[in-house]
C-alpha cells in the first residue's frame, strides 16, 4: 500500500495553513481510493473469489502516479464521485486474469468511505507526532517554572497569583488529553466499510461477511458489526476528537499572544530569523505569528465540526448529498489540525519567557492580588463576610489612591484594628502579602500533570 503525500504543495496560503506532513491532497485521496481497492483484491483472493496472484498484481497497479487525476475529476462529475472513473482505469492497468478481483462486491461509498479512514489513519499519525513534540515542550515550561510566579487573569484582570508552570501544565494536560482521545479513536473507530449496493453484500452471496472481515485485516483497519453507510458516528466522532485537538492548541495560542501584548510582554514568539513576526508597514513590529497561525486554523474547526455533524444526518441506505459534504470538509479539518500542531511544535520550542516581567506585573497592584489572602487571614476575628467587605473598601481606596493594599489597610481605623485582632501585624501582613506565599496546589497540580505525561508517553496505545 504505497502513499503519495499531497503535503508538498506551494500554493499562497499552503504554508501558513498546510503545514506539516499531514496529506489530505488529490494524490492522497487517490493514493488512499487505490489501496482500498488493492486491499479487496487481496481480500477476494484470501476468500477464493479470485485468481491466485490477482491481489498482488491489482496492488502493483494501484499507484496513484498512474493516474490522471485531471481526468477522474471530470468524469466524476458524471457519477457524482471518482470511483467509477478510477475502477474502470485501475482494470485497464492489470492483466486479464486480474480484472475480475477489482471492486469485488463494492459499491462507490464503499471505497472512499474505506479511503477516508486510511487518510485519517495517516493523518492522526503525523499529528500525534508533532503533538508528542508539543507536550514534551510544555512539560519542560512546567518542570523549569514551577516556582516562577506570575499573575493569574480571570476575566482578563488580574485575579490571585499562580505559577507560569501551572499555566504550562494546563497547556500539557490539553495536548496530552485531546492527543489520547485522538490515538483512542484512531485505535478503535476508524473501521473498513463493505456493504455492497445497499448494505447486504448480496452480490457475495454468503462470502460477503468473510470477505468484509479479510479486507479489515488486509488494511489494518477496524472491522465493523455491520456496513455503517447511513450511520455516520464515525466521521462524528472523528471530527469531534480533531476539534478537540484545535481546541487544546487554540488555548495555547491565545493565551501566548495575550501574554505577549506590548503592555504585559511575559512571553514573546522566539526565532533566529529576524523577517519572523514583521510587519509590512511598521518596522518596529514582532508579531507572534505562530500562535496567529494557529488560530488562523484552530478558528475553523468548530464550524467544520458542525458540517460534519450535520451531515450524519442521512436517508434510508445512501445520503444524497450529505455524504459527498463530508469528503472535503473532513480533508480541511485534517489539514488544518495537522497545521495547528506543527505550529505548536514550533510556537513552544522557541517561546522566550520573560520571569522579571511576569514579577513587575505581578507587582505593579501593590498587593491588590492577595486581597483574598488578607481578607481570610482577617476572617477568624470579623468573619468572614466583614473580612471581605474591609478588604474590598481597602482595595478600592488603595486604587484611587495610588497606594497598596497594606498602606490602605493600615490607614483605615477600623480595618487596623481588626489587623490587631487577627494577630496580624506588619511582618504577618507583608507575609499574608507575599505572592509565592499564596500558591496553593499549584506546584501538586504541577506534579500531578507531569505524572500524567510520562504515562501517556509510555501508553501501549501507539503513538
């Protein structure tokens, strides 16, 4: 079974959005058409239904460089797909004795649906790889900055302080999660599809079953309980687990060039070539261009998620219009997720973090962020309602002002006293007010994530 990547294409965007080996191209597909084909002819020689030799002289022809792709595309606007196009070119191309083991019982769905999954077979392969590249990168941003603390962001604003360790640990349990669903399914779901005409195989007669069965073993692929024709889980499934790739990815992406912005500038996109992240206009510019790209392809997925989705929707034995929906969409969510992760790869090998930064932004509140520690420190002596509402107007003033959280506390009366009450005095306060002092299990959390990655490295699933 010989593959024929389409993944060498040079148009205008296919490097920003083609990126990575993954090949979903017109070679591709046909390459993956053929040896669904070259794969029955094997299967129907293993069953008897043809001559002996047949298999392998259809799987000699079956290369897709023998082919006119030009000319299978406009016959494949008489049939409504290529398939009988490319079954009567692949018998011209084998001996006589072998014509009769090509297309043995199939129908058209049977062979691209089979093909797809080969595809994406293929594709998740090239993935998992860059992705395994990926998760190895965050996880050694979590190990080296466990202890590098940083602000912590809820709704944009500055929030309590974490560790950028952390944050690396959630981008790792991200790629390590959607990665495992990902091989999980390539494992298990991706399943040949034989059913003949309307899904009986009644041209085999009673070898239809045994042939279904040869033709999965032949590929490697999964051999379903029966012809999934109109029961489109599968491709469901298979989208839902590459959006959920984009998605771990796209997090990432955001949240680089977020941290990246001029005014917070606690990481930076890294590269040795200086036209890396410039500007047409502005001289000045360091644009964060791959995590850019990668949200350029992670933004898609949802929406050719939602057209696969609906297009599982399909009637009685053979769609009529909602499976030819599926071929394209499904290459460009295989594209593109192939694209983000190679991107990914790229963004966290050369990300620059900036720790004296992360300090000056953690303190530029004046200690507003550990308003939440203060005010459990004071809750024993006021409760903890009273705590909250003293800590709060402190910190309002303290924003009008100009000043920090201490100062504020300390001018008021009625929230010194409640410091004395509470035991708390200058060098408890600066102590309650120490970042690094109020991580909670952000360095478990850490270690539990990292834990995590060296048993998904070392899962029996392939990777």
């Amino acid at each position: 079974m010989g593959r024929v990547s389409g993944s060498g294409r040079s148009g205008l965007f296919d490097g920003l959005f083609a990126r990575g080996a993954v090949g979903v191209g017109d070679l591709d597909w046909l390459q993956a058409l053929l040896d669904a084909e070259a794969g029955l002819a094997r299967a129907a020689e293993r069953a008897g239904l043809a001559e002996a030799g047949a298999g392998a002289a259809v799987t000699a022809a079956a290369r897709a460089e023998r082919f006119d792709v030009a000319e299978l595309g406009r016959q494949a606007a008489l049939t409504g797909n290529p398939v009988p196009a490319m079954v009567r070119a692949l018998t011209a191309l084998v001996p006589a004795e072998a014509k009769s083991a090509v297309h043995v019982g199939a129908t058209s769905q049977d062979i691209i649906d089979t093909a797809a999954m080969l595809l994406a077979r293929r594709a998740i392969a090239v993935i998992g790889a860059d992705l395994a590249v990926a998760a190895d990168l965050a996880a050694a941003l979590a190990r080296g900055h466990a202890g590098t603390v940083m602000a912590g962001r809820t709704l944009l604003q500055q929030a309590v302080p974490v560790t950028f360790g952390l944050v690396a640990a959630g981008w790792l349990a991200g790629i390590d999660e959607s990665g495992s669903e990902l091989r999980r399914l390539a494992a298990t779901r991706l399943a040949v599809q034989y059913g003949g005409a309307a899904g009986t195989l009644a041209s085999l007669r009673a070898d239809g079953p045994a042939v279904a069965a040869l033709l999965a073993a032949e590929l490697g692929l999964a051999a379903p309980v029966l012809p999934w024709h109109t029961n489109r889980q599968r491709i469901v499934q298979l989208a839902a687990a590459l959006a959920g790739v984009c998605a771990a990815l796209g997090k990432i992406a955001r949240d680089v060039t977020l941290l990246a912005q001029t005014e917070i500038a606690e990481l930076a996109e890294g590269s040795d070539d200086p036209r890396q992240g410039g500007s047409s206009a502005m001289p000045h510019k360091r644009n964060p261009v791959a995590s850019v790209l990668v949200l350029g392809c992670t933004r898609r997925a949802p929406g050719l998620l939602a057209t696969l989705a609906q297009a599982a929707e399909q009637e009685l034995q053979r769609a009529a219009g909602a499976w030819h929906a599926e071929w394209e969409t499904l290459s460009d969510l295989l594209r593109l997720t192939g694209s983000a992760a190679s991107w990914s790869a790229t963004l966290l090998t050369g990300l620059r973090v900036d720790t004296v930064r992360m300090r000056a932004n953690l303190d530029a509140s004046g200690g507003l962020m550990l308003a939440e520690h203060v005010a459990a420190q004071l809750a024993p002596a006021v409760g903890r309602l009273a705590a909250h509402d003293m800590v709060a107007a402190a910190a309002a003033r303290a924003a009008r002002q100009g000043t920090g959280l201490a100062e504020a506390l300390l001018a008021d009366a009625a929230a010194a006293g409640a410091l004395r009450a509470a035991g708390l005095g200058e060098r408890e306060l600066a102590s309650a007010l120490d970042p690094a002092r109020y991580l909670g299990a952000a360095a478990d959390f850490i270690g539990r994530a990292l834990a995590a990655h060296e048993q998904e490295r070392s899962s029996p699933v392939e990777r």
